[in-house]
C-alpha cells in the first residue's frame, strides 16, 4: 500500500509541470517570432516562401523574421489600424509616429488603408508619413 502512495505521489510530481504548462497556454494567436501576444490592430500576416501563413504582434517582428529567412514572402498583409481589417502591405499607408505599437521591439510603424487615416494620425501623434525606400518590408511591402 505505501510503495502505491509513493508511486501515485511521484507521478503527481511528474505531470504537474506539463498539466501547468498546458492549462496556462492560451488560445489566442502568438506572435512567430518572439510569442508576444498579438493586438489584432497591429497584426501583420506573412505567407512565406513555402506558402505557410505566419503571424506577428507588429511589423517590426515580420521585418526582423523576413530579413532572418533570406527568401522573399510570397505575400505579406498589414492590419488597418483604423478598421483592423487585414489589408495588402503594397497598399497600405504607412506612418512612424511616437506611438510604440509594441515595448519589445519599439516599433512606431502604423498602417493605414486610407491616406486620409494616416494622415490625421500623423497630426495627432506628431508622425510622418513613409515613403519609397523608408516603407516597411523592402521591395516585399512596396507600392
């Protein structure tokens, strides 16, 4: 009887760091290149190469992974700040601005399905609209 406790006590000890894995993890999208939670306005999505979709927390996160894969994404979609709505990178409007999206990277790069959108940001927050070579993702995002 006592060797059974003593069994059933050490494979308590044994699952309760999984079990605690398992019952904190959470069901909401994670960012592919440091796990940060995803805020679904900052949102960018990459179809890489292989034709996977991968997500991230800010646009700061995409670049960084993209420039670590070498080939280019086969598409790449930007969150509407605005809207939240997912929209092509090669259209969106894009303004750096004192606003941090995301403390880990320090990214302060928005995107905009509306000129109109980027620009009142670009009042309110003191940013500057990003053009030709400044744009996000290279020849990747570019419009």
């Amino acid at each position: 009887m006592r060797r059974t406790v003593i069994a059933v006590g050490v494979a308590v000890l044994l699952v309760l760091p999984f079990l605690g894995t398992w019952l904190r993890r959470s069901p909401e999208a994670r960012c592919a290149l440091d796990g940060g939670a995803i805020v679904p306005s900052y949102r960018v999505r990459v179809q890489d190469a292989a034709g996977e979709s991968r997500e991230f927390c800010c646009i700061r996160c995409a670049e960084i992974w993209l420039e670590r894969q070498g080939k280019r994404a086969r598409a790449i979609w930007v969150a509407d700040e605005y809207s939240g709505a997912e929209i092509d990178a090669a259209t969106a409007y894009y303004v750096r601005s004192l606003v941090v999206t995301t403390p880990t990277t320090g990214n302060r790069i928005h995107a905009f399905r509306k000129q109109v959108d980027a620009e009142q940001h670009v009042e309110k927050f003191h940013g500057a609209i990003l053009t030709n070579a400044e744009r996000p993702f290279g020849n990747q995002g570019k419009k």
